[in-house]
C-alpha cells in the first residue's frame, strides 16, 4: 500500500504531517510521490479556499485534511463546516484538525466523529487504523443489464408495489432526509467527478428490496427518489446475479429503455438473500434503533468490505430473518419477511440521530 500527500501543509499542521506520515508508515505504508500509484492521498486543504485533488485512478482514496479552529459546538456545526471541503476537495472522507486537540472524520453519509488529541503516537496510529481500511476496501461499482426480463416483469409486480408502497411509507417517516445540496458547491464537471468517485446516480439516502424468487430480488436504483418509485429498469431493478471476476452486479431488464444504475449497496443485499433463503426483504436508513449490533469499521458505502461485515453480523443474529444490524456512524441495514412487516416491527424503535464514535 503507497501513500502520497498532497497540497499545501501550513505550519500549524506541519507536525501533525509529519506523524501521520509516521504512522502510515508504521503501519506498513510505503510514501510515494507519484499521486497515480498511491493508494491513499492526503490532500491538505484550505478550508477557505479548497483546491480539489482529481483523482487519476479510480481506486485511489482522498482524504481532505484541513485545519478548524475549535471543536464544533454539534452535529449540525460539524456538518456545515465540513461538508462543503468533503465535496469541494473531491474526496472520500474529510479529516478536520484541531491541533493539540481533537482530529474529526467527516463522511458523504453525513456521519462524523471525533478522536481526541492527547499527543501520543497511539493517537497518530488511531488516525491511520481508521483510514487505512477505508483505502484498502473495494467498491462493486459495476453494473451488467441484461435486456432479458420476462415481458410479465415489464410493468412491474406485486412484489414492486410493495417496494413502491415502502418508498412512500420512509418518505411519511422522514426518512428520507434531503440531502446536502452538493451542486451548490460545486461546478457541473466536479459534480459529475463526485459522482463517479461515490458511484451515485444522485443523492438520496437509504435503498430497499425485496425478494422475487430462489435467486433473485427487485432493488431500488441508485440516487433515484424513493417515494416515488414507478419504473421498471429505472426506478427499480431486477437484480440476478453477481459476476465476481467482473466485479459487477447483474440485473435483467425490459428492452429498450436506458437503465439505471442499482442501489450501491446491491452487494450487501444479494450476499444475505443468497445465505439466508428465510429474508425477504431488506431496508437501509439513516437512522439507528438502539442496543444493537453494529459493524466495528465505516467501510464506504458500495464497498464488498462493508457487505461483508453486514452479512457477517446477520449470520451471527440469533433470528437472521428478522435482523437490525447498525453500520457505524452511517445507518441500519433491516432484515425481515416483506417490506412491511419490517415497517411494523422496527417503526416505534426508530432513532433520526445515529450515534457516533
Ligand atoms: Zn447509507
């Protein structure tokens, strides 16, 4: 694993640099300044005037490091500060620092933590245990349409009523929070680089599905408006199969029509319906439901990484059908019989704030 640094180090953060490069390479990092080849990039950026790092390799991981003055005063303040560096600087995570103070991860998923300085290496080494696995997971990011649904699927099913239905019912939730207005900040080319380093069609948060058969499930698509899922193929696909040499989701859809790209957590959902025959259906959320199990890690969404350790939880529940795993610092990932009987179970539990750590 390489990494490389980026940008402007003021002298404030001169030394926290210098450990971190320490630490990254206690942690068996090798530093390069070929930006191409690292797998790991630390942008150090002004948050005033944000120069992004366009990334020239698509595994490559930007982390935007920048200086604040004070710890924020909440979760809100820490969302508005960091937000616009996350998407200005083009960059995967956002690495706030406070010198001598506190350091805070901020991510796409609106969830952001703090560890605090006490000046130790264990802090340095802390910071790099939380972002080297993020550099090393592996995004599924592509799609395979397959223009071979069966003519009886063209308009849809029983089964994507309900998911229609269930968009609908998060929507009266309010869960489906608006998202950071992101094309405020940033130009049409940026936008679309944004785009394509989170695998997004679009922001919007959470996805659904729901089992069709032994083998196959409808999912929502990518960035698309759950509350109003209508069509087949591009409000909701039809997911068959995952081609692992390819690392590629594959879905069948009608002919004819210009599909979208399935929900990024596509991976996640057929790796639990494929071990467990008794799931039905499945919700995401950006929400939380408290005393339960999460994941240890905030592997990015869209990752096989985080697929993993999602089904690894499910498999250790002791009623996987009826499964409500935490993601840290992102959201919940609910397993049940049908759409609606998660609704009716985890409705009175929900929590709109997601702790973080
Ligand atoms: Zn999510």
């Amino acid at each position: 694993m390489r990494f490389a640094f980026h940008g402007e180090v003021s002298d404030t953060l001169a030394s926290f640099a210098d450990r971190l490069s320490a630490a990254l390479t206690a942690r068996g990092y090798e530093r390069t300044d070929d930006l191409a080849t690292a797998n790991l990039v630390c942008n150090f950026v002004n948050r005033d005037k944000v120069r992004p790092y366009r990334r020239e390799n698509k595994t490559t991981f930007c982390a935007a490091i920048y200086e604040g003055a004070a710890p924020p005063a909440d979760f809100k303040e820490a969302i508005s500060d960091y937000y616009p560096v996350l998407v200005r600087a083009l960059s995967n995570v956002s690495v706030r620092v406070v010198p001598g103070t506190e350091v805070r991860f901020g991510t796409m998923e609106q969830g952001n933590y703090a560890i605090t300085d006490d000046g130790t290496d264990a802090f340095y080494a802390n910071i790099a245990e939380r972002l080297a696995p993020l550099a090393e997971s592996h995004l599924v990011i592509d799609n395979i349409w397959n223009a071979d649904l069966e003519p009886e699927l063209w308009d849809g099913d029983e089964v994507t009523a309900s998911l229609t239905a269930a968009g609908q019912r998060l929507d009266a939730l309010d869960l489906l929070p608006a998202p950071f207005p992101i094309q405020d900040y940033l130009e049409k080319r940026d936008l679309e680089h944004v785009m394509r380093l989170y695998s997004i069609g679009g922001l919007s948060y959470g996805n659904l599905s729901a089992r069709k058969d032994d083998t196959r499930f409808w999912m929502s698509a990518s960035g698309v408006d759950k509350s109003n899922l209508q069509e087949i193929g591009r409000d909701m696909l039809l997911v068959t199969d995952y081609d692992a040499a390819k690392q590629a989701m594959v879905m069948s859809v009608p002919p004819g029509i210009e599909p979208r790209r399935v929900s990024v957590d596509a991976i996640e959902h057929f790796k639990i319906y494929r071990e467990h025959p008794s799931v039905g259906a499945i919700i995401h959320v950006h929400a939380w439901v408290e005393g339960v199990d999460a994941t240890e890690i905030n592997y990015p969404c869209g990752t096989a990484e985080l697929a993993d350790a999602v089904a690894d939880l499910v498999r250790v529940q002791p009623d996987p059908t009826h499964a409500i795993i935490g993601l840290k610092n992102h959201g919940l990932t609910i397993t049940g019989e049908t759409l609606e009987e998660i609704f009716d179970r985890v409705e009175p539990h929900i929590l709109r704030q997601i702790p973080m750590s």
